[in-house]
C-alpha cells in the first residue's frame, strides 16, 4: 500500500503534544509544578497566621487555591506555544513538501523531499490513532505521521495498520476522544 501526503505544523504539535500527554517524565513534571507553588504559599499562609495576620494569610490562601485550579490551564498554553516554536523552527523551508510511503509486512519505504528511508516493521513499537493523525510509534522515540484530513482512503490505511499490528504482534491503539489537556 502507498500512501501520500503534506505534514502540516498542526500534525506535528499533536503529534509532540500526545507525547508530552504520555511522557511519564513530563505527566510527573506537571504534577509537581501544579502542587509545589501552592505548597509554598501554604506555608507563607500558615507563617502568616502564626505571626497574628489573619488577612494575609487568608490572602496566601486564596491565592494557592486559584494556583491549584487555573494554573494547568497556563501550562497548557505554555507547552502548545513552546512545540509551536520547536516545530516553526523545525519546518523552516520545508512547507509544501509531499511525503510517500509504502507498507510492505516487512518494510516501511519512505521518501519526503529529499529524504528516502527503508526501515524494517520490526521498528514499531505500536501505533496510534487519534482524531486527527495515525502514528507509528518506533523505536528510539520516534513517529510516522498520518494525516487523517489528507489521505485519499483513511479506512483502507487503518485496515491495513492493523493487520500487520497483529502479524507483528503490537498494540494498535485507538483514541477517537483523546485531546490535550
């Protein structure tokens, strides 16, 4: 089967945005940032208290709790901006470039622009699909983007995916609902 298509900047935040939603590392790091601030003004508000100023210590509070609650949606504006970013200076000169792959049981053949890559369906380590992409993840923290808005038949792709997900014995996860958060 040869699929072709156009990689858009979209396509790739999602894809490192889907990643920074299933990086451990990263789910650990956000947990920490959304619960160390509001710890340390805890702490300043139970000072506060102990030093007979009731105000500003119902004030640290306040302003731990709005912390906790609006701080991850910050964040996520924070990261989006900063793939954004990565990815602008990432694509420089590379728009309108098509990509052509064939999937074979045993090959994946690659070609965009001037890149060609052969590499073996033993490389995959499982593969996505989300609302807008379908992603073969690979060894080395790698991916293989298919763009489900530019593919002439989507449902033939996804057949033919899950075919060999089950010859080569890997998940083919599907994730109709998932969306940044």
């Amino acid at each position: 089967m040869i699929v072709r298509y156009r990689v858009t900047a979209d396509d790739l935040l999602t894809n490192q945005l889907y990643y920074a939603a299933t990086s451990e590392h990263i789910r650990k790091k956000r947990k920490r940032n959304r619960i160390m601030v509001p710890l340390f003004y805890l702490v300043i508000a139970i000072i506060s208290f102990t030093l007979a100023k009731p105000f500003m210590s119902i004030a640290f509070v306040v302003i731990a709790v709005l912390w906790y609650l609006f701080y991850p949606l910050r964040e996520r504006r924070i990261y989006i901006r900063h793939f954004k970013n990565f990815i602008a200076e990432r694509m420089k000169g590379l728009d309108d470039q098509e990509a052509s792959f064939q999937i074979t049981d045993e090959y994946i053949l690659g070609q965009d622009g001037t890149t060609e890559i052969k590499m073996a369906t033993s490389e995959i380590i499982n593969m996505i699909e989300l609302p807008t992409l379908i992603l073969l993840r690979l060894k080395g923290g790698q991916s293989i983007l298919f763009p489900k808005a530019q593919l002439q038949d989507v449902n033939a792709l996804r057949e033919r995916l899950k075919t060999l997900a089950t010859k080569l014995g890997i998940a083919y996860e599907s994730k109709p609902d998932w969306i940044w958060k």
